[in-house]
C-alpha cells in the first residue's frame, strides 16, 4: 500500500487528475489480454508527458515502489500485469509520432503509439514498417518493442527488433539514458537496444524509439489456399521456401480456427470444409517479378494437393481474408473462455513435424486444441482449450501437456515462445528451455539494470 506522503509525491509530479486509485478507474489496468488474470495496481498513472516519467521512476526507485509500464494491455503471457502492486505507467496518451524522416528513412515515436497508426503515417509517404502484430489496431510499438512483437509478415521482414535503431530510456534509478538513433550501423561497444528489446518492462522505461522504415512495395498478391490434409499444408510451407521464394506472410489455420472464425463473423468461410488453410501474402517492387512469383508459388501449392488457389483480387477481398485471420484469437473465447495459448517455434522446415506431434499430443491427452499462426516462421499457436473439463482435470492435465509440447519443441531446437514472452504465464517453463548459465546471465543482466527489483517485478524468471 502506497502512503499518504507517497500518494501526494506521485500527485506532484504527474497532477492530481492523471494518478488514479479508485477501484472503478484502475479495475481495466488489473488485466490484459491474458485469460484468467486479474493483479490490483495500488495506483495507475496516465502519463501526461514525456518529461515527468524520469521524475516518477526516480521516485519509485527511492520509495521501492514497483513500477509497471503499459502500453495498450493486449499482452498474452500477463507482461504489464501489477503482481506485486504498485505503479501502473500508462503509455497511453504518449502517442505522438515526433518525426518521419524520409531522408534517412526513419521514424521517431513514443512508445504509446498505435502500430496500425505507425503504420498508415509512413504508408502516406511511400514508407513502410512492416511489423505487423495481428493486435496491430490495438497495441502500442513500445509494447512491441518490449515484447520484440512480430506478426505475419516477419518471415520476409523479420520481427520488431529487427527495426529499432535508437532507445531513449529512464533507467529504474531515474536516469536518462540514450542508445543509437537515426543510424543503421552501429558498434559503439554493447548493443544495449539489443538487450531493451524483448526486455519485457523488466529493465528501464523506453521514452521515445526510432525505427527504421523501408519502401513501401507496390504489388501485393495475397493466396487462400485450402488443404484436405494439414500434412500437406505444412510440406507446402517448407517447399516455398526451399523453393528460395520467400513470401511476406505464410499463415495457416487448421479446420478448428476457420470454422471459429466463421462463427465470429456470423459468415460463411471460402473453403469452409478444408482441413487448413495456408494464407500467403507475395510482394515486390516490381510488377513481372510479382506475378512471376505469384505464377510459381501457385504452382507448388498445387503440386502439393492444394485443393485450390484463392486469388485475392480486390482490397475488399483482401481485407476479408485478412480480417479472418486476425480474429482468430477472439473467435476462440466464446469456444472455450478458459484456455492456454502457447507460441512454440521451431526451425521453419521442421513445421510439418510440429503439427503431427502437436495433434498426436491432442488425441494422446483427449484435450482439444485449436492451432494457428505464422507458419513461414516456424510459430504456431497452440490453444489448448478447457471448454466443460472438470477444473480439477484441467488443473491436472494442462501442465503436463504443456511439459509434452515443450520438450517437444525444445528437442526440435526450437523456443518456448516465438513472440508472446515470457511473462508471468510462461516463467516456470523457462528454466526447461533455457540453462542455468544462460539464465544467470540474464539475471545478472537484471541486477545490473535495476538493483532495487523494481521494473515489472515477478516476471520472465
Ligand atoms: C488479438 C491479439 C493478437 C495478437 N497478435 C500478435 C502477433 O501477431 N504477434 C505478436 O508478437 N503478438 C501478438 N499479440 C500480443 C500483443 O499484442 C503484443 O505482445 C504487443 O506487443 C503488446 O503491446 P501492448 O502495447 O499491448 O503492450 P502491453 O501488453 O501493455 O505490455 C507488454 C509489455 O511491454 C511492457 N511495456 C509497455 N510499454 C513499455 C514502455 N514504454 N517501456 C518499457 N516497457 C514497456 C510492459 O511492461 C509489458 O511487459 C496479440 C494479442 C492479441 C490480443
């Protein structure tokens, strides 16, 4: 519990109207988009300014208050959740995009900027930023650059971290601290926005990010492919890309997510009896070489017993296919409202032998699973699901499921989760992928940063 002094100290800073405490007002920030969590701050700040976020911090570190900082909640591992109480820092009105430089092809933020907008800002200049979260008209890039978010276009463009080429930070002892910036290259000692990234609000408060943007590419093909067998479907996966083509998204969706989806939307899914669907996004600069590749990739789906090849010819259409695959996640809730959602990857060309060890681990428990996502990555979403199983079968069978799944995954060389974090849901599975010495120097990292544990305490170890 914050005291009256400490509650007065806040005021001063931040002004009385932006520090809340009742329980109507901060009941939102007790909860993200993680099912079944609920942790009280004792207060939430929404932050006015840039400018009072080092004083906060700094006070925070002196009174050995926990800070956590959010951006828009839609996190699924409980990253911006209070376990331990204290001060939520609401990234929510810092959402001004400072500077789209279109010399140097950068664009400068705060954090609490809305992808989708980053997005549609730089589009109006030819620019492109290509990460795209599936929550992208939602999340906030400084949540993203926390969670070194991807989405499906990461098998061509690569993931958040991949785009960040300046920090400005407060430290959790109230300092200032600034690392790169409108530069590509750069080798002046650690590679600290390397570190911030994926740092899960564990390490400092990012301020301000500058990430760099590329041309916008001009032909966009996007493919419905329907697949009888989802075997067939993940071969195709590894087949394009041995075909050295590689698509901006490769997404696949099993019979279960189309068939949620469809219910979601109230509408009658294209291929609705298919027992997967890969959606593949191909884009070029260049016209012929768009429809070469667009001609090619067809090809090897029909080789490889597509049913047929969907082409999405009209934006309506595109942003119907689209639209679908993002609201798989909603579409499971009313399935099964308690659920567990993990986002496993492999190395890409072991993805047709994910899924079959997936399934066989389905019928082995007699749990139902519905599996999604970025299959061109090697990143599936595996949702178990509980729907009317007893709690107490629930609670016996989920976390030896889960061990399953992940020795799974970790004896396929690949890593518990490909973009959620590690949270608070994900932490005492770490250990089982990760070594002892790995995970000591991360902690040591920690102490570095933050010796008073105050940055979002109780998560990832
Ligand atoms: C429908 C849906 C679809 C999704 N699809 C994807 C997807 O395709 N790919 C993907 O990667 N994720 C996806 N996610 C997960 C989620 O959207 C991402 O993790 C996103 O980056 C979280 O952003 P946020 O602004 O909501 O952050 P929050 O949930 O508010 O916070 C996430 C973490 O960031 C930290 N943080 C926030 N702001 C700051 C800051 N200024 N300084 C330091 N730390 C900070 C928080 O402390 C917390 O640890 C999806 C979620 C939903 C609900």
């Amino acid at each position: 519990m914050l005291t009256e002094k400490q509650i007065r100290a806040l005021c001063d800073i931040a002004g009385t109207e932006n520090v809340f405490f009742d329980s109507e007002s901060i009941e939102k920030y007790a909860q993200d988009e993680t099912p079944d969590m609920k942790y009280q701050p004792d207060t939430v700040i929404i932050l006015p300014c840039i400018s009072c976020v080092k004083e906060l911090v700094g006070f925070c570190n002196d009174e050995k208050v926990p800070i956590v900082p959010r951006g828009a909640g839609t996190g699924t591992t409980g990253g911006c959740l209070p376990v331990h109480g204290g001060v939520v820092l609401s990234f929510e009105k810092l959402n001004k995009i400072i500077d789209i430089d279109e010399n140097n092809l950068m664009a400068v933020v705060e954090p609490g900027v809305i992808t989708g907008n980053l997005h549609a800002e730089v589009e109006k200049k030819g620019l492109f930023y290509p990460v795209d979260p599936a929550s992208l008209d939602s999340c906030t890039v400084g949540g993203n650059v926390a969670e070194n978010s991807g989405g499906p276009r990461a098998v061509k463009y690569g993931v958040t971290g991949d785009y960040v080429c300046g920090i400005k930070a407060v430290l959790p002892d109230g300092t200032d601290f600034v690392f790169g910036g409108k530069i590509v290259k750069n080798v002046m000692g650690y590679n600290i926005p390397g570190i911030l990234v994926g740092s899960e609000g564990t390490l400092a408060v990012f301020k301000e990010i500058t990430f760099k943007l590329i041309p916008k590419p001009h032909f966009v093909s996007d493919l419905l492919v329907p697949f009888a067998s989802i075997r067939d479907a993940a071969l195709t996966v590894s087949r394009i890309l041995r075909s050295k083509i590689v698509p901006s998204a490769i997404e696949f969706m099993d019979k279960s997510s189309i068939d949620a989806v469809g219910k979601l939307l109230d509408r009658k899914m294209p291929y609705g009896e298919a027992g997967a669907h890969l959606l593949i996004q191909l884009d070029s600069s260049d016209g012929d070489e768009a429809e070469k590749i667009y001609e090619k990739v067809g090809g090897i789906c029909m080789e490889n017993n597509a049913e047929d090849v969907l082409v999405a010819d009209n934006s309506q259409m595109k942003e119907k296919l689209w639209e679908a695959r993002r609201k798989i996640r909603e579409a499971i809730k009313p399935i099964s409202p308690v659920k567990r959602s993990s986002d496993v990857v492999v190395p890409r060309f072991k993805i047709p032998d994910l899924l079959e060890s997936i399934y066989l681990l389905q019928d082995k428990h007699k749990i139902r699973f519905i599996n999604y996502g970025h299959a061109g990555d090697g990143n599936v979403h595996v949702n178990i699901l509980k729907e009317n199983m007893e709690d107490s079968v629930w609670n016996e069978k989920l976390p030896v499921v889960l061990d399953e799944l992940y020795a799974i995954v970790v004896g396929m060389g690949g890593a518990i989760s490909g973009e959620h974090g590690i949270g608070l849901v994900q932490k005492k599975y770490l250990r089982k992928a990760v070594g002892n010495r790995e995970i000591k120097i991360m902690t040591d990292i920690k102490k570095l940063f933050d010796p008073n544990n105050i940055m979002n305490p109780g998560k990832i170890f």
